[in-house]
C-alpha cells in the first residue's frame, strides 16, 4: 500500500522514465504539447463483488468514449502502462485517496484524472465514475448510477454516460425507442433474448443504440425474427405479420398436387412422342428393306437409328415423369389426410435450405 505521503516521492521517481521516453512532454499541470489542451488520464476502473475483472478494461474503454469530443488530451492505461510498466503503474495505484491517484496522474503529466469503480452484489451493479482535479488534488465531479440485472453492453454505456457527465456536466442521451406491433393477439415477444411480455405490448421499448434482435413466437405460427439497428434518439417502428403453419401446410399440399398433375402431363406427352417416334422409326425401316441402291439403304437405316433413339428418349421420359407424379400424389394425400388433425409440421424455404419448424 502507497500512503498519500509517499505518493510524491514515488510519482516523481516515475516521471523519470516519462520524461526519458518523451522528453519534449510538458511539465506536470501543463497543456499538451503543442495542442493547447489539458490531458485526462483514464484509469482502468476497480471492481469489487462478483465482477469480472476483464471489466476492469472494458469499462474504461466506455469511460474514454464518454470523454471524447471534449477539449481534452485522453490517455488511456493501456497507453500508461507502455510507458511505465505495469509493475511500476500497479505501484502507483495502491494508493486510492484523491491526493495519491493525483500524484500518480501528474507521473503521467495529466491534470485531469478519470476514475471509476464497478461493484456487483446478486443482481445489482453500481457504477461510479470521479474526475480528480490533480493540481489541487480533489474530487471536481461525482457520478454514480445503479443497473438491475446488467448486461455487459449496458455497463459499458453507463460509464460512457457518467464519464460524458462528470466532464461537461450535462446527460447523455445513447438510447433509442422502439415500438413493437404485432398483428396476432398473445404472441410472446422476446428483445435480446429477455422476454418483454405478449401482444399487444403498452407503449414502446427503450434499447441502447446499436443492433437489437426482436423474436415473436406463438403457437401454431411461425417464428417471426428481425434484427435491426437504433440510432441514439431515434424512434424505430417494428411490425410483425405471423403466417399460421396450417397456410403453409395447405400451400404445400398445393404445390404437390400442381406437381403431380404436371408431372401427369408431362408422362402423356412423352408417351404420344414415344409412340409418334417409334411409328415413324418403323416405317424407315420397312423403306431399309426396300432400298434398291445402297445410297437410299444407308440414308433408310440412319433414319431409323435416329428415330429409334428419339423414341427410346422419349419411353424414358415417360417412365420419369410417371414414377413423380405417382410420388408427388402420394405425398398430397397423406399430407390431406394429415389436414385433417392439428398442424404439426411446417417445412419453410429459407436462403438454400429449409426450416422446419412444428411437433415431431
């Protein structure tokens, strides 16, 4: 532990080798060089409860997106530690007191410090963010918000709105509206993945910006999805038709008996093309047997090769279109005969395959 009266000492110890990897930097409580801007130094925030401490980063990534567009100079630790050393900087933060974080923000040749802490007990997360003024050692600013049931996505944005509040005193809006209509009463609608209620939903849905997945399920429908993108202060509108799984079931019992019937059709066509064909073969033939010159015998029999293959083609075509179209029936009148009880099944065209969807 670094105690506040030592914490001088040992940030002037470390502004050596600052001074060595930039020498052109500025002195400590001066702008930044050549920008004429104050530098913020965002500290990787602390966790206590059952946070995970891969959100130490995470959250001050947030913090410094929070502080962008001010007029300040960000760095951030993952640039702090590149210079000083992850020991030496993890020296520096042992102490937790304003006066000692300011010392260390000075090492860092920074007159603003970011510091935040997260802290998660069951299902309640508590952020708090502080801006450190670190000439005079003190706390300029305080903001602090609590998160039921917490997403990571969610804390991430609650400390880029405190750091955007501690630094200019003012709320930032990142949250967009949706509204959700669907056409059938008592649908189940989940977004992102938490159940929201059933149809018809009262009022509208507020969602963080950025891309949110909307499901609609209800029995003897088909599953209805979106995903789609809200801007910050936008008001998005969704409207969902479910198609019930029995008009697919009768659309598909359609489509087979337009197939059989057509597969019929083509079986009678390439029966009279057999026949026509393999009379027409015969008669070249007999005129084969007849020829009196060589010349006509040769041209008599090509004649009736050709005629002979046509009608082959023809007999195969016929057997094909037969065997479908006696499938193809089948299948209609066991899928009527299935009409008959409650839809079980729905087989959905999706992309280059298909989705099938019911009871098995």
């Amino acid at each position: 532990m670094i105690f506040p009266k030592n914490a001088a000492l040992l940030a002037a110890a470390l502004a050596l080798p600052l001074a060595a990897a930039a020498p052109a930097a500025a002195a400590p409580g001066s702008a930044a060089p050549g920008t004429g801007k104050m530098r913020l130094a965002v500290l990787d925030f602390t966790l206590a409860g059952s946070a995970h401490p891969d959100l130490a980063r995470v959250l001050s990534d947030g913090a410094a997106r929070g502080a962008e567009g001010s007029d300040l100079v960000i760095v951030t630790q993952g640039e702090v530690v590149a210079v000083l050393g992850l020991d030496r900087l993890r020296q520096l933060l042992g102490c937790g007191d304003d006066r000692c974080l300011s010392e260390t923000s000075r090492a860092l040749d920074a007159e603003r410090l970011l510091s935040g802490s997260l802290t998660i007990l069951e299902r309640t997360a508590l952020l708090t963010v502080r801006l450190i003024d670190t000439r005079e050692g003190r706390t300029l600013a305080r903001a602090s918000t609590s998160l039921l049931d917490a997403t990571e996505k969610e804390l991430v944005d609650g400390a880029r709105r405190l750091a955007f509040e501690v630094i200019t005193g003012k709320r930032l809006d990142t949250s967009g509206v949706m509204r959700i209509q669907v056409d059938r009463p008592g649908a189940v609608v989940t977004l992102d993945g938490k159940e929201i209620g059933l149809s018809p939903l009262t009022g509208s849905q507020r969602v963080l910006e950025g891309p949110h997945t909307v499901v609609i399920q209800k029995d003897g429908y088909v599953r209805w999805s979106t995903t789609l993108s809200v801007a910050a202060g936008a008001e998005v509108p969704v409207e969902a038709q479910l198609i019930p799984i029995k008009l697919l079931g009768e659309r598909a019992r359609s489509r087979l008996w337009y197939g059989a019937y057509a597969a019929t059709g083509v079986a009678v066509l390439a029966v009279g093309g057999g026949l026509v064909f393999n009379k027409m073969a015969q008669d070249s033939y007999s005129r084969y047997k007849n020829a009196s010159t060589r010349t006509d015998a040769s041209r008599f029999h090509d004649e009736t090769r050709q005629r002979t293959t046509l009608a082959s083609v023809s007999w195969g075509v016929a057997a094909a279109s037969a065997a479908g179209a006696g499938t193809m029936f089948i299948l209609a009148m066991r899928a009527d005969a299935k009409a008959a009880e409650a839809p079980r099944m729905a087989v959905i065209p999706v992309g280059s395959g298909v989705v099938v969807q019911g009871e098995f």
